[in-house]
C-alpha cells in the first residue's frame, strides 16, 4: 500500500509540474510613441526581457512602438478604463488623469537630472500612485529627457524670440501656460501628427528631447535647435490594475523589481546617447544648433506658470522638490 500511495504522488507532481510548465504565458501587451531606438523605447525592450528571462517564459511583455497601440492619451484613458494593460508616457499627459504630477512639468523645476532622479524616486512616486484610484499603477519612472525647442524662423535667444511664433505642445495646462507666458502660441496636438504639421509648415516650431528630435528626425523639417532645457520629461511605467490584479503576489513582484531595474539602466543609456543624437542632427547639416540660450531669462519669464499650480494644490510639494539635496 505505502508503495502505491508513493507511486500516485509521484504521477500526481509529474502531470502538475508538466501542467504548469506547458501553461500558456501571461501576456501583458506594452504601448508607447517613441521609436525603438529612443532610449525609453529601448527601456521597454530590455524590461521586457528582463522579465522574460526572470520568470523563465510565464510572462511576456510584448512592446508596441511608435503609437501602434494609439497616442498618449489614447494610452492612459485605455488604462483607465482596463482596455490596455501597460505604457509608457510623459507626466504631461498623465497629469490629465493625475494632476498633482503636472509638478514635474514646471519649467526650470530641477536643477539637474541628479536632483530630478531623487525627487521622482520619492515625491514623484508618491503623487504617481494618486493614478491607482484612475485604475493605473505606476511601477517606476523612468527618462524622456531634457527638453529643447526647434523651429523655423530664427534661432531663439531670449524670450523675445518666442513671440509670435505657433508651436507645438502636448495637451497639458502646464506646457499651453508656458509658451503663453512667452509671448508663442500653444498648439495642442499629437506626436503622430507632429512630423507632418512640421514639414507643411502648419506651425513653426516644436519642443522634445534630443531623443525625440533625433530619431522621430524632426531635424529634417526645422531649421533651428535651441537648447533651452526648459522643462526635464519624466517617463512613468504604467500598468492598469485590471491587468495587475491578475497576477500573483510574486509576479507584482517580480514586474515591479524589472520595472526598477530597468529604470537605473534606461536613465543611464539616456545619459550615454545625448551627446550621440545631437552629433546626429548637427551632422545633418539641416539644423543650426545654437547654446547660447539666456536661461535665466527664460526661468524668469515662466516663473508665473508656477503660481498655477500652487493656486490648485498649494507650494508644499515644490517646496519640498527644491529642497531635495
């Protein structure tokens, strides 16, 4: 009898281990708008292989680029609602369902990316997480980069060089006030749209990291690159919890430490490429790239779009941003 009795418990963990290992993968499909190159779109890759590879196949992150899955909003709303399972997008965008985090779209609001890093890591995930109640996640956040503004009538300077001109911004108070309080005029409107809108000359100019600049090739249809590192672009990692609540404990787990893990990797990789995508569009030859921006002036001239922000929520939290050592 006890032979038998091990016998039937042996068969048992052989047809449960093999049901297990031919289940079928859990598959959580990724959208974003950059290009694969971009250094976020190469963070989706490698998250995605990260985890992959650390739950030996049982779950698979596929990647959609370049607005496959739709645009930002399209994304987010889609999380909202459960229709899409993860993405990556700007707090810009987010900040239509969360907020409080249009903070980190403040113009001049880090003095470097060191001291963005530590206010997202604390603060930033902090305000991130208010998303859960939009029914999002936010498993970590990673780099877009160091904005900058091309256009096509001249090279910008100060200030005044802004007047008048009709740019391009993301659907976002923060970004519409900021080109406003500069004398340009915000049009709202999506990255798919943007390289087409540049080339028919629908408006003038645009604002993006090198990143985007670089290899959505916006270079190809501006004449001039201005680096005015006017605002620094935050890249949350989303995921809707509809798609989180189907996972077990150990696999929230595991997602979350790729999602960390990738971040360190994915704002390194923005560090080491910077000087590459603009080596890219000076070599052109189709894009003057001017440095000499008045920043001072510029964090003048934008400050009021801070009050904004303050007249909503109060001055606590970017009290507490410039702060950050």
């Amino acid at each position: 009898m006890p032979r038998i009795l091990s016998f039937l418990c042996a068969v048992f963990l052989t047809l449960a281990t093999a049901q297990f290992s031919f289940a079928a993968p859990i598959v959580l499909k990724l959208g974003h708008i950059a290009e694969p190159e971009n250094p976020y779109g190469q963070g989706a890759d490698h998250f995605a292989k990260l985890v992959k590879e650390r739950s030996n196949g049982a779950i698979e992150i596929k990647v959609y680029p370049s607005s496959q899955l739709g645009n930002q909003r399209d994304l987010v709303e889609g999380l909202t609602l459960g229709t899409v399972e993860m993405t990556l997008t700007g707090t810009a965008v987010l900040g239509n369902f969360v907020p409080e985090v249009s903070i980190f779209d403040l113009p001049f609001l880090f003095r470097d990316v060191q001291h963005a890093y530590k206010a997202l890591d604390t603060i930033g995930m902090a305000l991130c997480n208010k998303g859960q109640n939009r029914g999002m996640i936010t498993l970590a956040i990673w780099e877009n980069g160091v904005r900058h503004m091309t256009n096509n009538v001249h090279p910008i300077v100060t200030p005044n060089d802004m007047k008048g001109l009709k740019f391009r911004v993301m659907e976002q108070p923060v970004y519409i006030a900021m080109m406003k309080a500069l004398g340009a005029s915000p049009t709202p409107m999506a990255m798919s749209e943007l390289y087409t809108a540049l080339q028919k000359g629908v408006i003038d100019g645009q604002e993006n990291p090198l990143a985007h600049i670089a290899t959505k090739r916006f270079f190809e249809v501006q004449k001039f690159l201005s680096l005015t590192g006017h605002t620094y672009a935050p890249e949350p990692v989303l995921i809707s919890v509809a798609a989180w609540k189907k996972l077990s404990p150990d696999q929230q787990a595991l997602i979350k430490k790729a999602a960390e893990d990738t971040r360190d990797w994915q704002r390194q990789l923005c560090r080491d490429m910077e000087g590459k995508f603009l080596k890219v569009i000076k070599d052109s030859g189709k894009c003057q790239v001017n440095d000499n921006v008045d920043k001072k002036a510029f964090a003048e001239a934008t400050r009021k779009v801070w009050d904004l922000y303050i007249k909503r929520f109060g001055d606590a939290n970017i009290k507490a941003i410039v702060a950050i050592q």
